[in-house]
C-alpha cells in the first residue's frame, strides 16, 4: 500500500482530552469471529462470539485518570511489532478483586480501550499474520504483563493494584466501529457485562 493521502488536523483535534473511560476484557473463544474492514479504512466493524450475533464482554472499572494505552513500534527484517500496553489502578485490594485478576493471568485476551474522545480501540487482535484457520489461536493476545500494588504506609497513600496487560501484534491497534452496549444484565450490572456486534 502506498501513501495516498495526506492528515489535515483540526479545531476538534486540538480540543482532544487524554485518558481512558472505559476498559472492556475478554477471553478469546473457539470460533470468535472478528470482521475487518474491507476498504482502505483501518477498522473492525463486528466481533462476535461463535455461531451469535454478539460478543460477551466485562467492563472493567478503575480509579480515574489512572488508565492509559501505550503503542511502541520496532521494525526490524523488514517486519514491524508492535507491542500495545493498557494499564489500570484498581483501588482498594480485597478478594473479588483479586480473584478476577488471578483468572487473567492464564488466559488469552482481548480488550478494547475507550478513550475520553469516544475512540474504541481493539488490543490483542491483528488481521495481519492472524492464524486464518484457527481464529483462537491467534498468538497476537493480550495478557498480563505485571501487576503492582499494595497497601501503602500513611493514610494518604494509594491502597490498590495497577494491572499491565500488553499484546504483540503486527499492525496499529484498529478502530471498533461496531455497537458496544454496556451493562447488557442490569445497571449496573453485577457481572459488569458488555456486548458488541
């Protein structure tokens, strides 16, 4: 592909605000089905689980202004990687949060980031080198890279545990531009749910 256009930047790109709203996770599944956008655009327009019409997704909440997605690209043979990091604080350690965060530390993932600006962004999926027979086995996941925390000494201090997830994949982090409905269960619900389609 060839350069073809040029970036104009405007009045509403200078007013953009940083950080990230909302965190959505979930584990990749036999027959998951990501649908790429078959034009120039550099997007997913539906991902759903097998045989449905929607994805099953959980919203995970975080202390504001503690969030942010990172993207670090390397070239090297002539192949470029780029390795994606979304990073959360959990406030306040104690059981159920833990018990979630023990269950991602085997699992293979896929998240989308929400930015302030509305901009969903898919992590651990990549059209580009993807297992086109077997979609699950996709080695571009995402999982847990560190996780750090405590309790702190003086009242004032932070009690809680920041999660870093990251992903290789071998392409830029591509835009949802699908449906995501959140608190699919109740509001709020207490699973958390999402769907996409």
């Amino acid at each position: 592909m060839a350069i073809d256009k040029g970036i104009a930047i405007l009045s509403t790109d200078l007013q953009q605000v940083g950080g990230i709203k909302h965190i959505l996770l979930r584990s990749w599944a036999a027959d998951d089905a990501i649908t790429y956008d078959s034009t120039d655009n550099h997007l997913i327009t539906s991902i759903v689980d097998t045989g449905g019409s929607t994805a099953d997704w959980y919203l995970y909440e975080f202390k504001a202004q503690e969030a942010n997605m990172t993207i670090n690209a390397t070239k090297e043979n002539g192949s470029t990687a780029f390795e994606c990091g979304l990073s959360f604080m959990l406030p306040k350690m104690g059981d159920a949060k833990f018990t979630e965060v023990q269950n991602m530390l085997t699992d293979c993932m896929m998240g989308i980031a929400v930015d302030n600006n509305g901009t969903a962004f898919v992590l651990g999926v990549s059209e580009k080198y993807q297992n086109t027979k077997v979609v699950e086995r996709s080695q571009t996941f995402l999982s847990v890279a560190s996780i750090e925390g405590g309790t702190g000494s003086a009242y004032t201090d932070q009690n809680g545990i920041t999660v870093n997830l990251t992903c290789k994949q071998f392409e830029l982090p591509r835009e949802y531009s699908g449906t995501i409905n959140y608190y699919t269960d109740a509001t709020p619900s207490a699973s958390y749910k999402a769907t996409t389609s």
